[in-house]
C-alpha cells in the first residue's frame, strides 16, 4: 500500500515548525515596471523553509517561482515584504551551468572558494574533496567542454556547495538534461541533502521532479503569483520518479496546477 499523503491549503505558518527558520518569507510582493503603470508578479507571499528542508516551488511559467528564488538570493529586493535568511546568504545554482569554460572543473570550484576566503594551500584539497562528493573524482583538470551535461551540472553543483552556506537555492538546475541524466541527479542531489543537512529550495514546472525530491511542494497561482496550497510529501526516500506513490501524488498536484491556471486564464 503506498505511504499516505498529506495535503494542507492552510498558511505556511500551519505546516512550519516553531523552530527557527533558513529561509523566512514575509507578506513579499514583487512589481516590475514604471510607477503607475508596474506589473504585479508576486503578491502577498508568506513561506518558511525549515533548517534540513528540502521545499519544491511548483507553478505555472510565468507564474514568479525565479524571481521569488532571486528575491531570496538577493539579487533583487522585493517591492514590499520582508526575506530573512538567518544563516548568511545562501548559494544559487542556475538551470545552465555557468562554468567558465577557460578553467578546469577544479578551478571553477576553487574560484568558489577564493571568493570565499579560503586560502590558496587549502583549495584544491576541498575542490577534489567536493568532486569526490558529486561522484566526479578525477575530474579537476578536465575542461568544460570535455564534460557531459550531466557531469557540468554537478560541478556546478559542487561549486555552490564550495560556498559553505546553510541553504541551496536551485532554478530548474536539471531542466535541460535528458530523463536518464536527470534521474541520475536526482539521485545523487538527495544523497548529497540527505549528507549535508542542508535546507533546499527548489524551482521546478515539473510536478514529478517536485513530488520525487521534496519533502514539501509549494504551488504558486499564476501571475501574479501566490501560495495556492502546499503538500507535504510523506512518502520515503529514496524515491523513484516512477514510484506508485510519486505518480498518485502528482496526478493530484497537477489537477490543482490546471485549475489554477484555468482560473487565471492561462492555456
């Protein structure tokens, strides 16, 4: 019998511990434009990421899930609200990998690390410790272009983990890459979680990568975007994208994921 699942349409407040928050989201929104004439893109987002948690943002394109992930970032400032990440700033891992192709897979990582105060003897030690960790060992003196896809995406993994923050923010990283590639990373991205207590939040379009890794969806509306309803996912890791369980779940999620967009007149 598949685990049971748990919905909830109640405010993040209802489904957070009392515990201290990574990542705090208060009464945010976001307009772009001139004023008198701004386009409102969040309104009124409320969410709290636990420390540990692994939290999915599921939406409609356009629905403001990457401008929610760069408010947090803080590569933007919300037009009202307040983000709070207590633990410093977080990483940020993009859908492309952003390597530069001119430095070894190593000397990405160890970029990472000079920005971040490590001293030079130090460096290569914890970028090889840190390809150790995404399976790539080995690989520090290979170029970009000697990579896959899959293999550029966990070094650039590995960089935002060189970064030593408490929270990983991850825009739709495994969106470009084939199913087997991306079952792979799915993979290997839980047993890393699952190592480093790190508190994740997630972006993703596609219900089953959400239901596969997280331990709560959150569904934004569409524009402008706000918290639909959130699951908590009570099923066991490690999951499979093709788990019974996962399946069920996501059915669920994207029927609410339509009516939400039937409702904002979206197709």
């Amino acid at each position: 019998m598949a685990p049971a699942l748990t919905t909830d349409k109640a405010g993040p407040a209802e489904i957070a511990d009392r515990e201290p928050a990574a990542v705090r989201i208060e009464n945010v929104h976001k307009s772009f434009g001139r004023p008198g004439a701004a386009q409102p893109v969040l309104d009124d987002i409320s969410l709290e990421v636990r420390p540990g948690e692994f939290v999915c943002l599921l939406g409609a394109s356009g629905c403001g899930k990457s401008t929610l992930l760069n408010l947090v970032a803080g590569l933007d400032r919300p037009t009202a609200g307040t983000i709070d990440v207590p633990g410093g700033r977080p990483a940020l891992m993009f859908q492309e990998h952003a390597l530069f192709p001119w430095l070894t897979a190593g000397r990405n990582i160890e970029l990472a690390l000079r920005l971040r105060g490590v001293p030079r003897p130090e460096r290569r030690p914890e970028a090889e410790r840190l390809l150790e960790l995404v399976r790539l060992s080995g690989a520090y003196g290979k170029r970009v272009h000697e990579l896959s896809g899959g293999m550029r995406q966990r070094v650039a993994l590995a960089r935002a983990l060189a970064q030593d923050s408490q929270v990983l923010l991850m825009d739709e990283p495994f969106a470009a890459l084939d199913a087997i590639t991306r079952d792979v990373l799915h993979h290997e991205l839980t047993r890393i979680w699952s190592e480093t207590s790190l508190s994740v939040l997630f972006v993703t379009h596609n219900v089953r990568e959400a239901v596969r890794l997280a331990e709560r969806v959150v569904l934004l509306s569409s524009r402008p975007g706000r918290v639909a309803r959130q699951w908590a996912v009570d099923i066991p890791q490690p999951r499979r994208i093709e788990d019974a369980a996962v399946a069920d779940l996501s059915v669920e999620i994207t029927e609410e994921l339509r009516g939400e967009i039937r409702r904002h007149g979206q197709h």
